[in-house]
C-alpha cells in the first residue's frame, strides 16, 4: 500500500511545482471530476462512455454506449494531462484502451486476406428513404482499383485494417456480445459489443435505425440476421463489417501530435515514441477516407453505369470524408472481403492539423511509401476547400459530393456549373434529419484544428480563412456579465463558385443566416480554444478577450458536481413514439426478445429503456406532459471544456 502513497503524494508536489495558472489549474479541476469514479464517466474496463446519463439518445442511441468520437477526446484530454504534469503514461493508456477495445482485432477481421484490391466492392445504390430499403446489388457498375491495399499490407506485415469503429455498445445492454474476439456471444457476454446504426440513406436519423452487431452469425435479427434490412441479394452469408468515423481518427492523431509536443518540451520524447508510431499507422488506414466511395475517378461522375473506376489515385478527393468502411465472410476456408471509402466530404470533418502531423511530423510518419505524399495532397486539398466553401459572412458551408444522391447520378445544373474538382456543392452532405449543416458546434469544431494548424506553422492560406471566420463569430457572440450566447442553428442560401485550387477564391452568391443561438458549453468551449489559438498566433486582442470570457462564463455559471454543463430540454424525446420502417413480412428478434417487425416503434425495439430511472420523464411527455429536461455530462464535451480551458492556459501562461 504504501508505495502508490509515495506516488501520488510525488504527483501532488509535482503538480504544485508547476505552478499552475488560473485556467491550467482548471484543466487539472475538472480533469479529476472526469476520472473522479463516483462520477461514471468510464466503464470498469476504463472505457469511455459517451455520457454519464444512460437515457440519451443524439447519434448514439444510449448514453453508455460509446463512440470513436470519445476515445479520441479520451486520448487529446491524457495528452494535455501529460503537458501539465510531465507524466505521458495516462496517454499511453487511453491509446492501449483503444485499441485494445475499439480497434478490431485479427480475430474478428479474421478474412482480410481474401481481399481483392482490383474489385473493392459490389455497387449497392444508396436511396432517399428508409422504405426504399433493401437496395439490391448491381455486380455491372464498374468499381476502381483500391491502390493502397498493396503497400499498407507490406508495410504492417498484415492484411488487417488499424482503423477504430465508430460506435460500441459498452455495457452490451442490446445483448450482442461482439466483444473483442467473440460473435455474438449473446447477453452473457463480458466486455465492451461492438454495434451499428446507420445504414439507410439520408433520411435514416437516429430515430429510424435497427441497431444491428458488427459481427453477424445469423443468432439475432430474422432469418438472414440484419443484412436483409439493407442489401438485397439471392443469398446471404454470415460476416462481419466495421465503419470508421474518420474525423474521429484524426482527432486521436491530433491528441498524439500533441503529446509528442508536449513530451519534446519535458524531455520526455521516449515516453511516448511507441504510441506516436501507433497515431501514424491509424493514420496510415486512415486515407481510406480519402477516397471515393467505390474507387470511381473523382469529377463529373454523373452516371454510375458510366462513370469509370479509377486507376491509381484517380480516386482519391483526398478530403476526410464521412467514413471509410471494411468487411468479409467469417468463413475463413471460403471467405471473401470488400472495403469502401466514401465520395462524399464535409468541412466539419477535416483536420489539416492532423494532415501536416502526418506529412511532416517524423515521429508520427506512417510506414508506407506514399503516406507522407498522399497526406501532404490532403493537407493542401482541405485548405482549398475551406476556401471553396466560405460564405461572404465567414462561416463554412457543407461539402462536396463525388456521388449525388449517393449514386451518382447527375445534379442539378446549376451544382454542375459550380464544381471543387469536378465534385459539386452540398449543402447538408450525407444526412438531412437534421440536416447535417444545421448544427453551429461543426463549425468550432472544425475551425479549431484550423486555428491549431495556423498556430503551429502560421500559413498565410489559413489565416486568411480564420481572420474572416473569427470576424463573423466575433460578431454573432453576445455577453451579458458572465452570460454568454453563441450561434447554435445555421440556414445556408446560394451556391460557392468553381473552385480547383490556385489564386483566392470568393464566394458572391453564398451566405448563412443564424437562426438560433445557445449557451452551449461544448461548442463554447471548442469556439473558445479557436480563438485562443488564432489570437495567440495572430496577436489578436478581442479574440483572446472573447475566448476568456467565454471560459470565465461557462466556468461560473455552469459547473455541476460531475463537470460543466447546462440544463437541455429535449422536445425531440417525443420521437421515443415514431414508428421504425421495416419491410412487411420482415420478422426478427433481439436478443432480449424484443420484435423487430412493420409495427416497430423507436422504444419498441429497446424495452430496455423503460427500466432506466429516467423513462418516468419521457413517458410523461409521450402523454402529453411538458417536454423532459435533462443536465448532460458527455464525454466529449467535458473534455473539451477541459482542454479548451487548459489550452488557454498554456498559450497565454495563465
Ligand atoms: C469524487 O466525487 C465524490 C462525489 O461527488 C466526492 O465526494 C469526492 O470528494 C470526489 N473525490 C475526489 C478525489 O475529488
Ligand atoms: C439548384 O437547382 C435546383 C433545381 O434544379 C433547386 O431545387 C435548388 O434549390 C438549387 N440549389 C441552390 C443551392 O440554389
Ligand atoms: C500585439 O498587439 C499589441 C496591441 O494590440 C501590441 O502592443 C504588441 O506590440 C503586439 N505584439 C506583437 C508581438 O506583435
């Protein structure tokens, strides 16, 4: 017993040697409060969730499962940790735990070396309604050539992907049991079950999704497990399939970018070598999202019949796009194996910080031959469409599609007119309910790492970016005392001008309208750490000031004994009602025994709900009480209160 005592009275005089600041001694404040365990941000394998609270349903539909999204800020939070307290190992851990829990292991990749990289996938059109699921195979239209397969095989000795899925269900409370190395081990299972939502189009929220397990042995669901739902097809074999979140991953690339900074600045590199060749092999895989969806060239592909697939890196946009996926047969005597990248980009996805980490940074410099090439084109490309998706007031429209519709067909003229390399305007890419650029926090979230990657190489390209999205967020930012109100809903009109690189662009016809604002305190936060970034680069006065107050505020009007956050009232929970479209005749079961069939509701697919202690809430609005309030405390956004205080800290030394 006694030596952890000596440890932790050292970490404590360490802590106080440092002499933190105001705002660092605030990171550390509400550090603790997250690791505190009486506070239950993390599972007992020391997973995070993704909230506190278990009734919460935003992408993810309970609050205990967990995403890529909050191992990645899991990983930035240690990162910082490490800055403040010259000790990396807390990093090194939240990167084990990842990969340990969230990358797929070989066991349940098992048939990757069936893979061909001359024909990556079947063509299966994605379509506009949940109804019009199950979309059939087409074998005739022409897919390209995947040209990284090859190089990442020999460079990893492997033909496993290093890639995090985006979505887990940590206290398996669907029953699956998709733990690491298990097939639906079924509700008995221990450990962390990997799940999937999403998989019908546009109009497919959260609201309308069938949680199905990654791994699909045909035990749960109908007769052909869950692949009926989506693929229609003469038969069905049993297999497994994961889908990366690619902002994700480089958000967890950025963390480790970060702390090899850090660990440089304390001599410290040692400590976190091994982690950060970890960060550049993710980022290796990670330029799946770099290319179209089935390898098709990028520009003008208007017709999936004729569109041809590509040769080479004809395919690539090299924008992060919304995902990049893989599967097979777990047959591993016959088996078979496909992977996907996407054609569709939106800004609130890229991260030229993570980009220039992984062209330039030695310690993070993925093995493969044309790595550092493919992510400097990348690095190069998401500035180019930052500057093509500027409005006149500064904030950043959608995206860029190389598959309208997500079938290619042809856009309306007038998007044709307007291309980014021949790909066209978007302005709600991939998903419309809501649509997917309504949200103000894809904004901070984005421009963040913008301003990170302004502030550690100061090119003029970004900073003309941020000097006109600060002057606009400057404008739309209200304080009262310590109140502040930030722009939370955003309506876009017009359409960017034709944009394929070179001489400044403008955009005449292409402006947004903020159309409510919030308090929110993650989104506060991320817009805090931006203009904490840019005014510490820029010398930027009124920026810096507005970053303070925005801490300041949200640090004396919003802590709870778990974190910082505020009251939310949630009058979408009437959705818990809406009916789940399954095709008639469909029949299945999940492993609780609920029935999934054309009668399936929201909360009838998850009776589980209705034992959480706070369904008495929602219930009552179902019956036409008031519209149930609840205090989150999610991962994510008490991390990046964290580290948004704890940046501020650190630049301005306070
Ligand atoms: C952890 O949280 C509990 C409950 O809020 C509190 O009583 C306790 O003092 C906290 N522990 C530490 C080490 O801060
Ligand atoms: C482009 O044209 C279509 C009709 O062809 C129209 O519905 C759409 O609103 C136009 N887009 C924009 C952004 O103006
Ligand atoms: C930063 O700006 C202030 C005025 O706002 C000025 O006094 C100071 O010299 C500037 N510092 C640098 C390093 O440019």
């Amino acid at each position: 017993m006694q030596v952890p005592l000596v440890v932790a009275l050292i970490a404590c005089a360490i802590s106080q040697a440092l002499g933190a600041g105001v705002y660092t001694q605030r990171f550390l404040d509400q550090y603790s409060k997250i690791h505190n365990a009486s506070n239950g941000y993390f599972s007992k394998e020391g997973i995070p969730y993704h909230s506190v609270e278990t009734l919460m349903v935003e992408a993810p539909d309970h609050g205990h499962e967990t995403t890529s999204e909050a191992y990645s800020y899991y990983i930035w939070l240690e990162a910082m940790h490490g800055a403040l307290t010259k000790d990396f190992s807390s990093f090194n851990t939240a990167w084990e735990t990842m990969e340990k829990y969230i990358i797929p292991g070989h066991q349940d990749q098992a048939t990757n070396s069936f893979y061909h990289a001359d024909k990556p996938a079947t063509f299966a059109a994605e379509q506009d309604l949940p109804s019009q699921y199950p979309s059939p195979m087409e074998s005739g239209v022409p897919v390209g050539h995947d040209p990284i397969a090859d190089e990442l095989k020999s460079s990893y000795g492997s033909p496993d992907i290093y890639g995090m899925h985006w979505l887990q269900d940590v206290d398996n409370i669907y029953g699956f049991g998709n733990a690491p190395g298990v097939c639906e081990g079924g509700p008995g299972t221990a450990g962390p079950s990997m799940i999937n939502t999403f998989q019908r189009g546009p109009q497919e929220s959260v609201w309308r999704t069938i949680p199905q397990p990654t791994c699909d042995s045909f035990k749960y669901g109908g007769k052909n497990g869950f692949l009926d739902l989506y693929v229609g097809d003469s038969n069905y074999a049993k297999q497994w399939k994961f889908t990366a979140a690619p902002d994700a991953d480089a958000r967890a690339i950025q963390g480790a970018y970060w702390a090899g900074q850090w660990a440089k600045a304390a001599g410290k590199e040692a400590e976190v070598s091994a982690t950060l060749a970890k960060a550049g092999k993710l980022g290796d895989y990670l330029r799946y999202a770099l290319f179209d969806k089935y390898f098709k060239k990028i520009g003008q592909c208007f017709n999936r019949n004729t569109c041809p697939g590509g040769t080479g890196k004809d395919s690539a946009h090299y924008l992060l796009s919304w995902y990049y996926s893989w599967g097979g047969a777990t047959d591993t005597s016959g088996g078979w194996a496909w992977r996907i990248g996407d054609g569709s980009a939106h800004f609130g996805y890229q991260n030229p910080l993570a980009a220039y980490a992984l062209a330039n940074d030695p310690a993070l410099k993925p093995k493969s031959p044309t790595a550092a090439d493919d992510w400097t084109k990348s690095l190069e490309r998401q500035l180019e469409f930052y500057a093509y998706l500027q409005t006149q007031e500064g904030a950043f429209a959608g995206g860029a599609t190389n598959t309208w519709n997500g079938r290619y067909d042809s856009p309306p003229a007038n998007l044709t007119a307007n291309t980014f390399y021949g790909m066209v305007y978007d302005w709600e890419p991939v998903y419309h309910d809501p649509p997917s650029n309504q949200w103000y926090g894809m904004q901070a979230w984005s421009t963040d790492r913008l301003a990170q990657y302004y502030y550690v190489t100061g090119d003029a390209k970004a900073k003309a970016l941020l000097d006109k999205w600060v002057a606009w967020v400057l404008a739309n930012t209200k304080f009262d005392g310590d109140k502040y109100e930030l722009p939370s809903s955003l309506e876009w009109k017009g359409i960017p001008a034709s944009y394929s690189g070179g001489a400044p662009h403008v955009n005449p016809d292409l402006h947004v309208t903020i159309t409510e604002s919030s308090a929110d305190v993650g989104i506060a936060a991320s817009t805090a750490r931006t203009l904490a970034y840019y005014a510490a680069k820029a010398n930027h006065t009124e920026a810096k000031t507005a970053a303070k107050k925005l801490l300041d505020g949200m640090w004396t009007l919003y802590q709870t004994g778990k974190g910082v956050a505020g009251k939310e009232v949630r009058k979408d929970y009437n959705r818990f009602a809406e009916k789940v479209y399954v095709p008639s005749g469909w029949t299945g079961k999940y492993p609780n025994g609920d029935t999934i069939d054309s009668t399936a509701t929201f909360i009838t697919l998850r009776s589980f709900y209705k034992k959480d202690k706070d369904w008495a809430k929602v219930e009552a609005y179902l019956n036409g009480g008031p519209a149930p309030e609840f205090t989150y405390h999610r991962f994510w956004q008490q991390a990046d209160v964290a580290l948004a205080q704890g940046a501020y800290g650190l630049l301005f030394n306070e």
